[in-house]
C-alpha cells in the first residue's frame, strides 16, 4: 500500500504518543513487561482507524488520541493473555512476555495494561468540549468492545471439542475476536469528532463488516496463497485441523463419505500432503472456494460502499485506499 503524506503523518503521531506514554518504572515487574509489549511494534492498525473515523467525521485527531491509545493498549492487552493460554513462545518475532518473564507476570501486566486502557478515557469525562452523554457513549462503546472480544475468544475456544460448528457460529466468533476492536475503534474516533450517531453507527458497522471480511480471507488465503508470497505453509490450517471457514463450509456441504475423510484428514496428528491436497480438491468441487471468495469480496465491498455516506476528505481516501488494499491482498 503506498504511504501518502496522511498516513506517514497519522503513524509518526501514534508511534510519538506511544513513546510518551507515563509508564511507571516500578514495580519492575509490573511495568517492564508493559513498555515491552508496547514498544515491540506491530501495525498499529486499530489507532490508525480511530484517527481516520475523526478526519472523516470532522474532527481534530488530537482529541481522537486518548482512544487511539486506548484501543491499541486494550489489543496488546488480549495479545498477552493470549499467548499465555497458548504457551506462545513468540510475539511479532520477539520472545512472548509469557516466555521472557513467567505466566504469573504475564497475567498481572496484562492486567495493569486492560486497566491503563481505560484510564486513557478520562480525558473524555475531564474534558469541557465533550458532554455527558459523549463520555458515556465512548465508555459504553469501549466497554461493549472489550467484552465482546472476550465472547469471541471463548467461542473459538469451544469450537475445538466441538463437531458441530457451522458457518453462522463462525462468522460470530469473528464478530467478536476480529471485528470487535475494529468497529470500536471506528466508533471510537467518530464520537470523539461530535459525529452524529447515525455516522458513528455506519463507520461501526463497516469496522464489522472489514474485520469479517479480513479473517474468512486470511482463512482462504492459507488454502490457496502463492507458497512464495504467503511466508508460511499452505494449507496450514488444515495439516493443524484448525476450524475454519473453508473446514466449516466444506464439512456443512460434504456427503457422508466426503464428511468423513475430510475429518479423519483434520483429526490427524500428521497428515500427508496428498491427504491435504484431497481435502483441497473436495473444497474446490464443492465451491468452498469460490463462494468463500465471493463471501469475502461482498463484505469488503459493503465497507467501501458504506462510505459513501461520508463527505470527500483525504481522510476518508485514506480508509478507502486501506480496504481496497485489503481486499487486493494476496498473502
């Protein structure tokens, strides 16, 4: 995606707010493992879109930071409680803070970070432009966000013992692990810019609708990416039997015996690759593929055509030119 002046300006503002964050030194135990997370990177995707909602909506960025920290706090947040529930060793190349420390740092970090993330709201609550009823509003808004996430991620828990997942349950696991924090952040910045509600609405549903769309691509692109481009095995969810999309989809649209090899080839600790290739085979002849990337076309779409609800501002390029990337990827 190529950077406009916009963009490298609203990344250059993220990353300085970032770096000036008040961090305590001490506990060390407490707070060492926070700057850590904090200063490892990432694509800073979901402050990003906060400032975008507030140009779009008219207003100052700089009102827009305190939730621009919030939501990027609150995404590192459930980073780190991830990777302890997975044992993850690596975060972003670098060692986990559950593997650089120890679980129970991990754990109360993490919990200091979900704690930092609402604190940065009160800005909101101390400041004079900013009603009441807008305060309360990003409060509810950041509030809904945050336990939805936590909805999402005990979903995809439970699919593992489970059999029976379709592809309804599927796309409301997303809902919550993916698109959750996305439209929140949209909402986020568009309350922060004195957006109507119906605005703050529209750029909430198309934060869904992008995180929807984003993750059933990253599911179809495992299956069918360039093994060049994609950085990692194709086919991967499926040598790992992960439930995805494309599993669920085919599983649902499989007869009795395409059923049965198709979770006998999941269930397998080590599957070969000429099984996987036939897992592969089955999805295309029963048009998972292409009805996932059809799926996948029509809800980017959705959040593009939702702009148009939107006066023309380079803000609003910005997003447009994101999601039309998004949806081009390839890997």
């Amino acid at each position: 995606m190529a950077q406009t002046e916009l963009h490298q300006n609203l990344y250059t503002l993220i990353e300085k707010e970032i770096s000036e964050l008040q961090i305590p030194k001490l506990p060390v135990t407490l707070y060492a493992p926070y700057s850590y997370t904090m200063e490892t990177g990432g694509k800073r995707i979901r402050p990003f879109l906060v400032l975008l909602a507030c140009g779009i909506c008219k207003g100052d960025v700089l009102d827009a930071i305190p939730s621009a920290l919030a939501v990027e706090i609150l995404h590192n947040f459930t980073l780190v409680h991830d990777d302890i529930m997975d044992s993850a060793e690596t975060r972003r190349g670098n060692p986990s803070v559950f593997n650089k420390w120890d679980q129970n740092t991990a754990i109360l970090s993490g919990d200091v970070m979900f704690a930092d993330a609402f604190r940065q709201l009160e800005f909101y609550g101390s400041n004079d432009s900013f009603s009441k009823q807008e305060y309360a509003e990003i409060n509810k808004t950041f509030t809904k966000a945050t336990i939805t996430v936590c909805e999402g991620q005990a979903l995809d828990m439970d699919f593992v013992d489970r059999s029976d997942v379709d592809h309804h349950e599927y796309i409301q696991m997303i809902k919550g692990k993916t698109s959750a924090l996305l439209a929140c952040s949209l909402k986020l910045g568009a309350i922060s810019a004195h957006a109507t509600e119906s605005q703050s609405d529209i750029l909430f549903s198309l934060g869904t609708e992008m995180g929807i769309a984003f993750q059933i691509q990253d599911d179809l692109l495992d299956a069918i990416a360039d093994p060049g481009k994609f950085g990692k095995r194709v086919c991967g969810d499926i040598y790992e039997g992960k439930k995805t999309y494309l599993t669920i989809l085919a599983l649902e649209r499989a007869d009795k015996e395409q059923k049965e090899f198709i979770e006998s080839v999941l269930s397998e600790e080590n599957s070969k690759e000429k099984e996987v290739d036939a897992v592969l085979q089955l999805m295309k002849e029963l048009e998972v593929i292409a009805d996932t990337a059809l799926k996948v076309e029509q809800h980017y779409n959705k959040a593009i055509d939702s702009l148009n609800n939107f006066e023309d501002s380079e803000y609003k390029q910005e997003l447009k030119n994101l999601l039309i990337f998004l949806k081009n990827r390839d890997h």
